[in-house]
C-alpha cells in the first residue's frame, strides 16, 4: 500500500532515491537573485516579492505603505525590500489569513503607528491559540468588505466564505488590477497537499470561479517561484475539476461488482485479515480509492502543470473525503 511505502522511506531516509516527474515549463519563473528576495512592480505603486517559495505584497501611498502578509522565510529581506522602493513608513500591515507561514515575520512590522488589518475570523483564530508575539493581534477586522484607503491608494478586502481557511480574504488593487488570494491557486504547480490544506473544499473549489469574477492582470497566490495570469487560475480550475470527477467516478465504481475496487470484493478480505477492525477496513478502502484517482489524474496533468504526483495521491485523498461527506458522494456506503 501507499502508506507503508512511505514508512519505509521514512525509516531509511538515508537511502531514500525516490525521484518524481520532470517539471513542465509552467512552472518557470524568474531567477532568484543572490540577495535571496527579488521585488517586482506591478504598476501604480504595487509591488510584489517572491523569495521562491513565498510571496507578499506592497502598496506604495503618498501617506504610508500597505503590507499585505510577512512571511518568516523572507523575515528581514521584507523591510530591505520595501526600503529599496520607498522611504515611507509601513502604516497599514494586512492579514491574509492566520496561518503562521505567512504572517509569522509580522512582528517585524507591528508597531504603535501601524494599523493591523484582517477578517473578524483570522482575530478569532489567533485568539484561539496560545499567544504568539510573532503575530500581533488585527487591530481593525472586517465582516464582509472594506475598502482599504491609504492616501491616493485604495486596497479592496474582501471575505467570500471559508476556503483554505476561514477568514482567508480577497485582496484586489484596482488601479494595478492585481489580486491576491493566498493558498487557492498555484500559478504553474498543482495544489499543495490535500488540496492546499484547505478546511472547505466545496468552497475552495468554488473560490476560482470567485477569482475569475475580479478584472485582474497579475495574480498573486503565495506561493512558490512566480505570480500567475487568469490562464494560471483557468488551468488549476480545470485541473481541480478533473480530480474531482475522476474521483467521483472511481467512489461510484468501487459501489460495483469490480474485481479491484468493488467494495464487496475488497472489504470482506480485509477484514478476515483484521478481525472486527473498521479502521483497517477504511482506511484500505480509502488508499486504494484515492490512488486509482491520483493515478489517472496524474498521467493527464504532469506534463501541464507541477508538481502533480509528488502531492497527487494527498490531494486525490482530500477530494475523495469532501466527496463523501460534502457531496453526498457515499458509493458504497450506503443503505
């Protein structure tokens, strides 16, 4: 099986050789210079930054600039990253969302004079876990919309439901039509595992279609080498949506008489194996469900976008789960 495959590599990391596919070109970006930060205008005072593997963005006003997110791997390399475009003060830091990877340097911002700006949920979030200095708590949140005014600057905020998380928001500059979502779409790779770790699948699904609503010319999605273009968040939609059915119809085919995945062929082996044990009926069940849909996924996307098998039985495993228990897609475990 999948998973004591992966035990064994992990119990002899020494000689692990496991090697994964060949990157396509979409996942070409530019070369990180040997400073470790590479800083890109977009047009009309923003800005984004990119050390490889995550990204944030600034906005550049007549009275202060905007920050939107200070990831730990950048830390300093940020403020010399702003300070090499500007000698304004950051006023306003945004909040993504919660998650420590891409806020977990905000302390390096935060400050009397600085306005920390995020949706109610990330404040409840943060409130929830132990106090963390690196994160300073959101001094002004939002519910739905707020329209974010800097001097001759305006950031749009918005909040469209629970996707990777909640309280992960829209962040839209209209005048440089750049948007920012953070860890829904991954301009030129497939999703990070189990489909970015998101807590809501069907809305995070649904969250491209919302992508595709904004006039947008750059795309910034957190992370990895580059920023993305509407064909980037057209690519992963129709990626997204060929797991999702190949997944369907592998959950539909397991409810058969198959020989491999018909479930009344496969559980009863499994449980004369292990005597009265559920866990190990499904979670047998699930591997095998999810690595058929992984596979057929896989041989149609690696070639187009990267990074497909490396995470592509986790993010078959998520889509099988959120088919079953969002989508009412039970196959045979049903009366």
């Amino acid at each position: 099986m999948f998973s004591n495959i992966a035990m064994s590599q992990i119990s002899h990391i020494g000689e692990i050789t496991e090697t994964f596919d060949p990157l396509p070109a979409s996942v070409n970006g530019p070369t990180m210079p040997t400073s470790g930060f590479l800083t890109m205008p977009l047009g009309y005072g923003t800005y984004v930054v990119l050390d490889g593997f995550y990204q944030s963005m600034f906005v550049v006003s007549t009275e202060g600039v905007i920050l939107i997110d200070s990831p730990p791997t950048t830390d300093l390399l940020l403020k010399y990253a702003i300070g090499n475009v500007t000698d304004k003060p950051v006023t306003h830091m945004v909040y993504s969302h919660a998650h420590a990877d891409h806020i977990g340097s905000a302390y390096r911002f935060a400050g009397p004079k600085v306005h920390i700006v995020a949706h109610e949920e990330t404040l409840r979030l943060l409130k929830e876990v132990p106090s963390d200095s690196m994160r300073p708590l959101p001094t002004t949140t939002f519910k739905d919309n707020l329209n974010l005014v800097v001097g001759n600057q305006t950031v749009q905020l918005s909040y469209k439901g629970e996707n990777h998380c909640a309280g992960n928001i829209f962040i839209y500059a209209e005048a440089a039509k750049v948007l920012m979502l953070v860890d829904v779409v991954f301009p030129g790779w497939a999703p990070f595992a189990a489909l970015a770790e998101s807590t809501n699948i069907p809305n995070w699904i649904k969250a491209h279609n919302d992508i595709l609503g904004y006039n947008f010319t750059h795309y910034i999605g957190g992370h990895l080498n580059r920023i993305g273009v509407r064909e980037d968040v057209l690519t992963q939609q129709a990626y997204v949506n060929d797991l999702f059915q190949n997944c369907k119809d592998t959950i539909l085919l397991s409810a058969t008489n198959d020989t491999l995945l018909g479930a009344g062929n496969l559980l009863p082996t499994v449980l004369k194996n292990n005597p009265n044990n559920g866990y190990a009926e499904f979670k047998v069940y699930l591997d095998i469900v999810a690595e058929r849909c992984a596979n057929i996924t896989t041989r149609s996307w690696a070639s187009r976008v990267g990074g497909v098998d490396a995470f592509g039985f986790e993010n078959a495993y998520a889509m099988v789960e959120s088919l079953r228990i969002s989508f009412d897609i039970l196959g045979p475990f049903r009366a």
